[in-house]
C-alpha cells in the first residue's frame, strides 16, 4: 500500500469591499476568483471604479504591503476600502 500526500492547494483570491466609514451597508463581493495577486488586482480596479460610478463619488487605489488597496468615497458619506482577499483569510462559515 502506498500513501500519497497531497500539497494543500495553493490560495484563489477574492475582492471585497466593505465600508469602513459611514453608514453601513452589505459587503460586495467582486466578480469570480482569481489565481493570483496580479489577477485579482483588476478586480480592485475594477470594484473600486464601479462603487465610485454607482454612488457618485471619487476612488483611488493605492498599493500597501504588496497588494493593491482602493478607496471609494461616495456622496452619501461612506468609505469603502476595497482589498485582496486569499482563500485562508476569509473568516470562517460554521
């Protein structure tokens, strides 16, 4: 009998905007996974321009600690911060 270990699969990334100022309102989930840091980094791009349009309001995107961040602030007083997220950094569902 032969026992194969398997390597723990390598982490799929995530965006995900929250508010981190203002009134609150549900997190958003961006579009589909991603195999990678770069990947997901139009993700950021992509979220961050769209709840600026959605809400009228202005975004940038900076980068931090080797991931791109961004940043929408909206007429109605909310700041969304919008990040990458890996598989393993993701709360757990129970």
């Amino acid at each position: 009998m032969t026992t194969t270990t398997l390597d723990p699969a390598p982490d799929a990334f995530v965006v995900v905007a929250e508010v981190i100022h203002g009134p609150h309102a549900t997190p958003v989930l961006g579009e589909g996974l991603y195999c990678s840091i770069g990947c997901a980094s139009a993700g950021v791009h992509e979220l961050t321009a769209s709840i600026a349009k959605r809400e009228q309001g202005s975004a940038f995107v900076l980068p931090y600690r080797g991931r791109p961040v961004g940043c929408a602030v909206t007429r109605d007083g909310r700041m969304w911060a919008v990040q990458i997220l890996g598989s393993r950094e993701l709360p757990a569902v129970h």
